[in-house]
C-alpha cells in the first residue's frame, strides 16, 4: 500500500478515498448501532433518524477522509503545509515563551494527527500520547513514519514511564499533546459531565499544569470544504485553583471537558461517534478516587 502511496498524485488519492468509502460504508452495521446508541445519549431526541444517519455518514467520511489523508502526506509532506493552516497560533507561540512547555488538549476530533504534523512542519518540537494500536506491524509502521517526520511518540503505557516522559518533555519547552476524549474506565480518572451524562475522564493535563505550570492549549482542527483543514488555537485555559487538590482537579477537567463539547455541537461530524464514550458509569454513591496530590499523576 505504501508503494502505491508513494507514487500516485493527490487527485487519485481523493478518488480511491471515494472508493474506498463506497465499498465499506454499507457494511458497518456495528459501528453505525454504536454510533446511533452515542447520539442518543448527546442529543436524546432532539435529532430524528434522519439527521443522525447524516451525521455518521459524514463522520465517516471523514474518518476515511483521514486515514487516506495521513497516509498520502506522510509520503509526501510538503502538502502538509498545503493543506493545514493556523488560527489563533500566537497563543501557543505566547505559550511557549513563558519556557515551561505547552500542555495543547484536544481530541479525536477531524485529522487530528494531521494537526501534530503541521505543528512539527512550523517548528515547534512536538509530542503526543499516543495508545498503540493492537496491530504491532502497523504500530511499527506508523511509529516509524512519526519518527521520520518528527513527531516523537509517548506510549500511554507503561504509565510510569508515560508520566517520566511527559513532564521531560514540558521542561525543555517543548509541546505535549493530550486528547481528552476517551472513556478512561473506573479507575483513575474522574466522573465529569460530557452532554449531561457522566463520562470518565483522565486527569493528566491538569495535574501536568499543576506540577509544572505549564499552560494549557486547546487546540482543534475542523475540515473545510475545499479538504484543507484551520488549525485552531484557543488561548490558554486558566487553572482554577480551588480548596483542595482532588476539587481543582474536577473543575478543571469539568470545563476541558465541556469545551470538547462545544465543538463536537458545533461540528459533529468530526467527532468519532463510534467510540463509547459513556461505557463505564460511576456507581451509585460511589466515592470517585482521583490523585489526592499533584504526586499522583493520571493519565
């Protein structure tokens, strides 16, 4: 596949992405029911069968639209710059001149990983937690591409390890991405509101802030309609510092969380619907453990 890459123009490209969706899109019978069962829980029954059936097709899209995206411009990376632009940079570059490293949150949401290479393209050293895929050669594939294009990889796992790395990376002033989108399971993280429902949610960015006072970024990518994708920029999120630790770390989360949602409202279809976000629920009168300290780091 990576020799036919190599080799094909960027017109072809866009017609095997048509292809390719064509031919797979009738077949995804599970991912559109958890899709359907996500949406339900966002909107209950604000949105008709209709809408949400345009919703996943277009998320899709978009999905397929990335896959063959990042595969073509980490083959050919001068169209990178062609095709992403900036919105809002000089919050990262003010960011980044306090020299305490940039804490940029974000989620799975559009090309993401297009928005990490841009962002080595304009010369910021950038790092990202990534969660290996299951398949090690493709792992192996894709870690390699990274590498080559200068995007340095932080496994999420072994998480000591994770955690060693990520505040490495903060002092020497370089960016650390962290998508905050996921189901982080029972253990660990915090029960926050996402679409009114309770959704389990790592804690690491604001912990990493708390322990190095480094900022944090939003930062989001949204496909245009001519396929280039604007990059942007939120200004830095303030920690709000409350009574103790275990409450700074709520609030905070709580109000990443919710500016999530603000975009995913605002453009659903670059949301990956198919994940369940809401899998694990606290259980009734269930005392959340969260790091009491900022000695404790979750991811």
């Amino acid at each position: 596949m990576t020799g036919i890459i190599k080799k094909i123009s960027y017109a072809t490209m866009r017609r095997l992405t048509h292809i390719f969706f064509v031919m797979t899109y009738p077949f995804l019978i599970r991912q559109k029911r958890i899709a359907a069962e996500s949406l339900a829980i966002a909107f209950g029954g604000k949105k008709d069968k209709k809408e949400v059936d345009k919703i996943f097709h277009d998320c899709f899209w978009n999905v397929a639209s990335g896959m063959m995206e990042l595969m073509y411009y980490m083959e050919h990376p001068e169209w990178i710059s062609r095709m992403a632009y900036f919105e809002g940079k000089e919050h990262l570059d003010a960011a980044l001149r306090q020299g305490k490293g940039a804490i940029a949150v974000s989620a799975h949401f559009g090309n993401f990983p297009l928005m990490l290479l841009r962002c080595v393209q304009e010369g910021y050293k950038t790092n990202a937690i990534i969660r290996p895929t299951r398949d090690q050669e493709i792992e192996k594939y894709f870690f390699n591409l990274r590498t080559q294009l200068g995007l340095n990889t932080v496994y999420s796992m072994p998480r000591k390890q994770c955690v060693d790395t990520s505040l490495r990376v903060l002092r020497n002033n370089e960016i650390l991405f962290i998508p905050l989108d996921q189901n982080f399971g029972s253990q660990g993280g915090v029960f926050v509101d996402f679409f009114g429902q309770k959704a389990a949610t790592a804690t690491g960015p604001v912990i990493f802030a708390m322990r190095t006072k480094a900022p944090i970024i939003p930062m989001f990518v949204i496909r245009e309609k001519d396929d280039r994708h604007r990059i942007i920029v939120e200004p830095p999120l303030e920690l709000e510092y409350k009574e103790n630790d275990r409450e700074t770390l709520e609030v905070n989360t709580a109000r990443i969380t919710q500016l999530i949602e603000r975009y995913i409202r605002r453009y659903p279809q670059e949301w990956g619907w198919m994940h369940r976000r809401w899998k694990h629920q606290p259980m009734p009168a269930e005392t959340v453990k969260t790091a009491a300290t900022t000695q404790e780091v979750t991811l």
